[in-house]
C-alpha cells in the first residue's frame, strides 16, 4: 500500500485538479454510477470529540473508500494542532485490499472549494462581477481563492460574525488583484454570488439581502441544526445539492424542508445540471442555491488523484501490508 503524508498534499494536487475530480464525482452520483454510504459521525464522550466516517464507492471513477475523522475542539489552545483532523483510506474495488493512506486535512479544504467552484461554474450568471463572502474562517478562505478563478470577478465584498477575522479573506482578495469591501449584510445585495462558510446555529443572509439572479452557495451547514441563511431563501431560488439525502437532514435544505416551505423533490442534485439532465439556471434572474453539505465521494475522489500524482513523481512511501 501507499502513504501519503498530510505534509506532502500541497504540492501535490492543485485546484484545478481537485476541481475536475469533483466535477466528475458529482456527475457520477447522479447517473448512479458514484454513491455514498450512510455517514456514521458520534459524539465520543472524549476530549468533547466528534468522530466519524464518510465513505462511498465510485464505480466510474475506480475509488473505493472513506474518510475517517472529525472535529477536536481544544487541540489547538492544548496542543498547537489543528481542531478539525482526518484521514483517507482507499481500497481496491477489485479484491478489497488497501491501497492507500492519505492525509485528509487539505484536502478537505481543496474538496469543500471545488464543490463551491463547480456549482460556480454551472449556475451562476456568466457576467457575474461581484463575489460576497460570508465567513472568514479557515475554509473561507480556501473558498474564495477557487470561487475567483470561475468568473471574472471586478470586486469582493465580505461580511463576518466577527469582523476582526474578515482580514483573512481581504488578503486572498488583494492577492487577485481584487477590491475588497466589507459590508453590512444588507449589502450583499450587491453580490452577484455568495459564499457563505460558517458555523452557524442561526441564519445570517435573510432572503431579501439577495438581488435576483444571484447564485449562492451554503457550505457551512454539514450537520443537524446548523443553519446559515433563512428557510425562505429557499422557497425563492433554484436549489442544487451534493447529495439530496444530506441536503435534507444535515444541510441547509433541513430546515425549508422540515418546515415545509419546499419540498424534497424540489431540491435538485447539481451532477444532474452537469450531466445535461437539468437545465440549471434558465434565466438571468433566477436565484440559485447550491446546498453544499460535504460528501465522502468528494474525498475519495481528490484522494486518488493525490495517490496517482504522488505515485508518479516518486513522493508516496511504499509499504509491504
Ligand atoms: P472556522 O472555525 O475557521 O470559522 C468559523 C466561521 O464561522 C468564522 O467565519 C466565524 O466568524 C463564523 N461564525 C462563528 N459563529 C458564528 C455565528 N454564530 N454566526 C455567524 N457566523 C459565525 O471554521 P471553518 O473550518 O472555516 O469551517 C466553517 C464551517 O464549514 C463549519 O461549520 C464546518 O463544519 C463547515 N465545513 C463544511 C464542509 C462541507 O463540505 N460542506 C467542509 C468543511 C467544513
């Protein structure tokens, strides 16, 4: 088998390639070729940790897998590392035997941005100009940095719970060359796409801080209560997800549809828009909404593109197993 350490990933697998393995994941989940199984994720009764696994099988693709770990919430003031840990296993669909161990930390950054970027791509106007934020924190920035490469971009605006962290976002701003403007919420009316990454228990863009024909995506909301942007923003947009199941129960589709604003079968999965089997957006003042909830495929299938590139350049430790 082969392992890929965390420190070697960065140089490793680019945007681009996490991009197109995501892309190619989700257009393989929605012509059934690509499924995920049920996520376990548990409260361990130690050091406040939740653990668990996302795992799934890519007939497509050839990757066969999961992703172990979760979140530490004092490793950082305790230890110095960081609060969110993991690690991916991949197995050979043919007989079963392990394959590979691949630091799972970056990559799931890289994962969560392509996912954003790829619902960009396929939903949001073409003239877009104007990207708002909504977060700051570690993942938010990681966002940013892909969501620019998707349009092009004249501005940034930002909003965050805690404006003292909204620096980290107007430095991946200035690095493309972008204005950037922090706003109240309010002015993300002037947004022509929003990302909103945090970790919210409560919703922060109400749905009329949304200026028709805005894309949005919701990448913060990954579990049960969390909540980032008002159930009726929903009831007013085209929404899109990962994965339907999920964006039902641990996404922010939980909350429209377990209110009954929306229904289920109005959430719709974005490899369905990629595949040509739904139109996406059909006119320029459509709000859509991709619900990003964060699936074990996405894992897997940036972790193969890891192993073969780590392969190929003579970087992954060869282990007799
Ligand atoms: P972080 O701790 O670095 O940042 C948290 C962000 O949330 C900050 O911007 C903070 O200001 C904001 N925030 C905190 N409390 C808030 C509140 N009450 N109201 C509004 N904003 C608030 O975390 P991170 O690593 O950037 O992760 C952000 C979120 O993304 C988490 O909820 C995490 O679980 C989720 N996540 C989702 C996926 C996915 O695939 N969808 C993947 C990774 C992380």
């Amino acid at each position: 088998m082969y392992i890929v350490p965390e420190a070697k990933i960065a140089d490793l697998v680019s945007r681009e390639a996490s991009f197109e393995a995501v892309e190619q994941v989700f257009a393989a989940m929605a012509s059934k070729d690509a499924y995920n199984f049920p996520v376990v994720r548990e409260a361990i009764g130690h050091e406040d940790a939740l653990y668990g696994f996302k795992g799934g099988f890519d007939r497509v693709g050839g990757s066969l897998g999961l992703k172990a770990g979760g979140y530490w919430p004092h490793n950082l003031e305790k230890r110095g590392l960081i609060n969110h840990q993991s690690t991916v296993f991949l197995f050979d669909p043919d007989t079963g035997r392990v394959h590979a161990m691949v630091g799972g930390n970056l990559l799931t950054a890289l994962r969560t941005a392509a996912a954003s970027s790829v619902s960009i791509k396929h939903l949001a106007r073409e003239d877009a100009k104007v990207m708002g934020m909504i977060g700051a924190g570690h993942q938010a920035t990681f966002q940013l940095r892909a969501a620019l490469e998707q349009r092009s971009f004249e501005k940034v605006i930002g909003w965050n719970y805690h404006p003292e962290m909204l620096p980290n976002i107007e430095k991946v701003a200035q690095e493309a060359g972008l204005p950037f403007e922090a706003v109240e919420l309010e002015g993300m009316r002037e947004a022509d796409v929003i990302i909103s990454i945090t970790s919210a228990f409560s919703p922060s863009l109400m749905a009329d801080h949304v200026s028709e024909g805005t894309h949005i995506a919701c990448m913060g909301t990954d579990t049960k209560g969390k909540q980032e942007v008002e159930a009726a923003l929903l009831a007013k947009a085209k929404v899109f997800t990962d994965e339907v199941a999920q964006s039902i129960s641990i996404g922010e589709a939980q909350h429209a549809v377990g209110s009954g604003l929306i229904a289920e079968s109005d959430v719709i999965e974005i490899g369905a828009v990629i595949n040509g089997a739904h139109p996406g957006r059909t006119s320029d003042s459509d709000i859509t909404l991709f619900d990003g909830t964060g699936v074990g495929l996405q894992d897997l299938a940036v972790a193969s593109k890891v192993v073969e590139l780590a392969i190929e350049r003579g970087v992954a430790i060869e282990v007799d197993f």
